[in-house]
C-alpha cells in the first residue's frame, strides 16, 4: 500500500512540475474567421515565431508548450500575418485565457480570463487607442487654414499625449515590481518636471539634457535578458546613442563599454547589445565612429569575450581583420605612408617588364632586377609638403570618378586662388599608364602629384580601404588624417575647420 501512494504521489508531482514548466495560452475569439494563428514575440529589433495553431476552429486558438515561454511581449498573429493584439508573458503568466465576444477584431472586445495584471495592460492598450482614435477624429474635424490652427492643433495632441503618459506613470506605479512594469519603464521618457532658470533667466537647458542624460535608464535591468523581448529596448538604445549622448567616438565608446558592462557576461543580452553596437558602428555613415567599431574589436573580439555571439565563429575572424585593417586608417592617425611612381614614368617602369609580369612571383623577380632604378623614381606620400594634403584613389574608367574629378579639379583651382597651401596626391588604382597620362594631359593635370603603383609595392586597396572608386582623403601638414571618404563638396568645410585648428595651436 505505501508503494502505491508514494508512486501516486511521485506520479502527481512529476505531472504538476510538467504543467508548472509548460505554457498554455486559449484565445476564444467570436469574429475570427482564420483557420491557422500564428504566436510570435518581440526581440530586439525583430520579430520571432514561436509557435503556429493549425486548428483554429470557431475562433478557439490554443498554443501550448512543454517548457515555459521565456518572458516577454507576444503577438497573435492572423492568418494574413497582422497583428490582432499584444499580451506580456512571464513567469506568473504562462496558463492564460482571453476571449472576445464582440463582432469587431479590434483590441476593444478583448479581455483575459485568469489574469488581472493582464488586463490591467490590455486596458492601458485600450486607452492609447481611444486617445489616438480621438485625436484623430479632433485632427478631421478641424479645417486647417492658418499658422493660429496649426498651433491649436499641436497644443491638443500635447493634450491627448500627456494624457497618455500620465496613464503611463500611473500603470507603472501600480506594477514596478512586475516585468510589465519593466516594459512600461522602457517605454516612459525621464524628464525634468520642475525646470530651474539659467544665469539668463531663462529655463536651463544644460540641466535638463544632463537630468535627462542620468536618468535615461534609470530602473532598467540590464541582467534581465527579458528587457529586450519587447518593441521598445532596441530604439531606446538607439536613441541613446544618436540623440543623447555627445556626438563624439571617444563618448560612444565610454557609453558603450559603460552599458555592456551593466549586462552579464555570455547573457544574450550583452550578445545583442555587443553584436548590434559592432554593426551599427561599422557601417556608421557618421565620419570618424570607426573607431568605436576598432575599439569593439580589440577590447571584446580579440580578447574571446564575444565568443557565442555568432553561429559561424569564422565571422570573429573576419571582423577583427576588417578592424585591424581600419586602425591604422582613423581620424588623427598619421596616414600609412605610400611609395608610388609618378605617371610620366610609366614608360620606363613598363619597359622594366612590370606590366608583363603575369603573377607575383614574377613581378617580384622584376622588382629584384630593378630596385636601384625604382629607388630613384619613388614619390612618397609622406615626402608631400603642404598645410593640406588631398589624397584621392580614382581610376580613369570609373563613372562616378568621371563625374567627381572634374569637380575636384574645379575645388582645387579655387583653393589655389584663395592662396591655400594645398596639395593634391592623385593615385590611379590601375595600371593602364596610357590612359592615365593622357587623361592628365586633357584635363590640365599637370599640377598635381599624379602616381600610380607601378611597382606593385602597394595594395592601395586594402591599404587604404579603396573598395570603390574616387575615394577622398584630406591630411594635414603632419600627414594626420582629418577626414576620409568624403564628397568634393565637403573639402573647403574640412579645410575651414582644419583653419581654425591650426590657429588655436599658435
């Protein structure tokens, strides 16, 4: 008899541990017409499926699972791929219900079952509804005619949008200690309420972007990989990084560092921070941020501390050869010396037998036979002398070179005339010599250093990151880089800045 109780009781617990760790979610919807409901969630900056009812019969959709949804915002998902409403999960909600009686599809009918907080949240999703919906209607009723209704209009929706975030506050009050509390805390901005005055008189505004800056993550847990199943966390960070903080490489990277060292190490957290502040960096079109993405590099690649990150741990290779190949090329960096030959001596550098070299070997048996005679026909990059130095890679064929050259012509003319100590380092990437030289003789060249790679020395493409065509490079006397990558039209501002730096050192 004790046998058969205790195997009763272990057979109870087993089955009450299986019910406790699964999920179980049964959506009971009147109008719904679908035959197929999809679940998905929020992560980051994407949306995820998780799992798919195939049965959908008179509305009824069940999702149920063996092991617990990780906590997060979800979606049920129609049969046309829309969104019919969000709910939260998390460890206390993982057996919910929710029905809607009504005829429409809308949030307005919904309501769960089992689960206050749940509609505590579906009531706030309700009331952002109704105060867009009134916005909107108040927003048509109007006929808008002079700068006075403009004015009127957005002192309303003012109105409807601090309604919104009053209901806001006041939810997250009432649930802080809960994970929807910690979603709401993401969405809500951390504003001064009480502005004081400046020296001026007038509100301080120095104050309130520093209260604002201090207080922007205020009660977000950075070791709660849940924080970033939800629509907000992945602008949040963005935000942060292109409208907060100071525009500047060096303050990204204390940012950056300051908030991955707030995740737990290996957390996927701090794998979607690391990974998406890597990408976002690399291919910033924000002039001189490379260097965040270097700094990742070396700080956090090189050091295994991204290992996991990627499925195809060949990518941290790749990565950290695109860094390196980009360290030596960053704002204020001396600019890597080049060796190259001066156009008008392409024919004798044919006649060494460069251009019949059909690979390296060959061109380096060239290169040994001829290295007396090169030494004498180099033109170094770091032999220039001028207060500005215009390094350009162009090829004579490329389209965009056709169209841009000539205005570097015209830029460079001008430049001249306004007595400017400028130099331009004209590097053709190819080694067609004829074509070259006889473009330099069209367009009236002659007064730039016009060289190529004759001597098969340089890799200007990988040297210099030349993976099209012009590339502009502006260096100053002290062949520092100032700027890279950057129009025709960008070079006399470069220039005025470069001015005034050369003032304040005086």
């Amino acid at each position: 008899m004790k046998r058969i109780i205790v195997a009763f009781i272990c057979y109870f617990i087993s089955n009450f541990a299986n019910a406790q760790s699964g999920y179980d979610i049964t959506i009971n919807l009147k109008n719904c017409k679908d035959s197929i409901a999809y679940l998905t969630y929020y992560q980051f900056d994407k949306t995820y499926l998780k799992d798919t009812c195939n049965t959908v019969k008179n509305g009824k959709i069940i999702f149920n699972g063996k092991t617990k949804l990780e906590k997060g915002i979800y979606s049920l998902v129609s049969q046309q791929k829309s969104i019919v409403f969000d709910f939260f999960v998390d460890d206390q909600n993982q057996k919910l219900e929710f029905k809607n009686d009504s005829e429409s599809t809308t949030i307005e009918g919904l309501e769960a079952l089992n689960s206050p907080i749940q509609n505590n949240f579906i009531n706030y999703l309700k009331f952002v509804n109704k105060q867009n919906a009134d916005f909107i209607a108040y927003k048509n009723s109007l006929n808008i005619k002079t700068k006075k209704d403009t004015l009127t209009l957005q002192e309303k929706q003012k109105e409807f949008d601090q309604k919104i975030i009053d209901y806001e506050h006041d939810f997250y009050d009432k649930h802080k200690s809960t994970f929807i509390g910690d979603v709401m805390n993401l969405k809500m901005e951390k504003v001064l309420k009480d502005i004081p005055k400046a020296s001026n008189g007038r509100p301080d505004s120095l104050y309130v972007y520093k209260y604002y800056k201090k207080h922007y993550w205020d009660n977000v847990d950075f070791k709660d990989d849940g924080i970033v199943r939800n629509p907000f966390f992945h602008n949040k960070l963005k935000r942060y990084f292109e409208s907060v903080i100071v525009s500047h490489p060096d303050s990204a990277i204390v940012e950056v560092d300051r908030i991955i060292e707030k995740t737990k190490p290996g957390s996927m957290l701090y794998k979607l921070v690391l990974s998406n502040m890597l990408y976002t960096f690399e291919t910033s079109n924000r002039m001189g941020f490379d260097k965040v993405f270097v700094h990742l590099s070396d700080r956090y690649f090189k050091t295994g501390k991204a290992v996991g990150i990627y499925d195809d741990e060949s990518v941290v290779a790749k990565i950290i050869k695109r860094a390196d190949l980009l360290k030596p090329l960053l704002i204020d960096a001396v600019a890597p010396d080049l060796s190259m030959i001066k156009a008008e001596d392409f024919p004798t550098v044919k006649a060494m037998g460069f251009e019949a070299a059909k690979n390296s070997e060959e061109a380096t048996k060239v290169y040994m036979a001829n290295i007396d005679k090169l030494n004498k026909l180099y033109y170094r990059l770091h032999s220039v002398a001028a207060d500005y130095i215009i390094l350009v890679f162009w090829d004579v064929d490329c389209g965009h070179c056709q169209k841009e050259i000539p205005k570097l012509i015209e830029v460079y003319n001008e430049l001249k005339k306004e007595k400017k100590n400028v130099k331009v380092y004209s590097v053709y990437t190819l080694h067609e010599g004829e074509k070259y030289l006889k473009y330099i003789a069209e367009k009236g060249l002659t007064d730039w250093i016009n060289v190529y790679d004759g001597a098969h020395l340089n890799n200007v493409v990988n040297k210099y990151d030349v993976y099209s065509t012009p590339v502009i490079y502006l260096l100053d006397k002290n062949k520092k880089i100032k700027a890279k990558r950057i129009g025709v039209e960008q070079i006399k501002t470069v220039i005025q800045g470069m001015e005034k730096e050369y003032q304040l050192k005086k």
